[in-house]
C-alpha cells in the first residue's frame, strides 16, 4: 500500500469516525488493493451492529470517494452484506 493514499485515507475515515465513536464503534484499514479497493474492518460495535452494512455504503464510502475518487470501492471483511 502506498503510504501517500492510507495517509488520505485516514484523513477522510478522520471526518466520520466521531460519529462512529459515538455509537461505541471504529474502522480500521486491513489493505488498499492494487485494483483501488479498499478494505476496512469495523470494530466495537459496529462489526455487529444490524446496521453496519448501511454505515458502510452511506457514510464510510461516500466519506471515502468523495476525498479519494480513485478508490473505486470500499468493502468491510467482517460484515455480511445482507
């Protein structure tokens, strides 16, 4: 992964994380593929809340390609996409 992008990365997951934190939850990058996707796991309680899924595509991915319009997708590898 290219230092310069986890930087921008951050910097964007930054801006949603006090919304995150304040349901007890986080993200955490797991890996940027060399295809642009980027992987995330969530942690605390958004890695079993019923509504991750949605925090994910709603407010992680739209934080994410708003910031970083190279990354063409963000998946979370522990959550089931229902």
């Amino acid at each position: 992964m290219e230092v310069e992008l986890i930087d921008r990365v951050e910097k964007a997951l930054d801006t949603i994380r006090p919304y995150l934190e304040a349901d007890g939850g986080n993200v955490r990058i797991v890996e940027i593929t060399k295809e642009k996707v980027l992987k995330l796991e969530l942690t605390g309680t958004c890695s079993s809340c019923p509504m991750s899924t949605m925090t994910l595509k709603a407010g992680v991915e739209e934080a994410i390609k708003r910031d970083i319009p190279e990354i063409i997708k963000v998946e979370a590898v522990n959550v089931a996409v229902a």
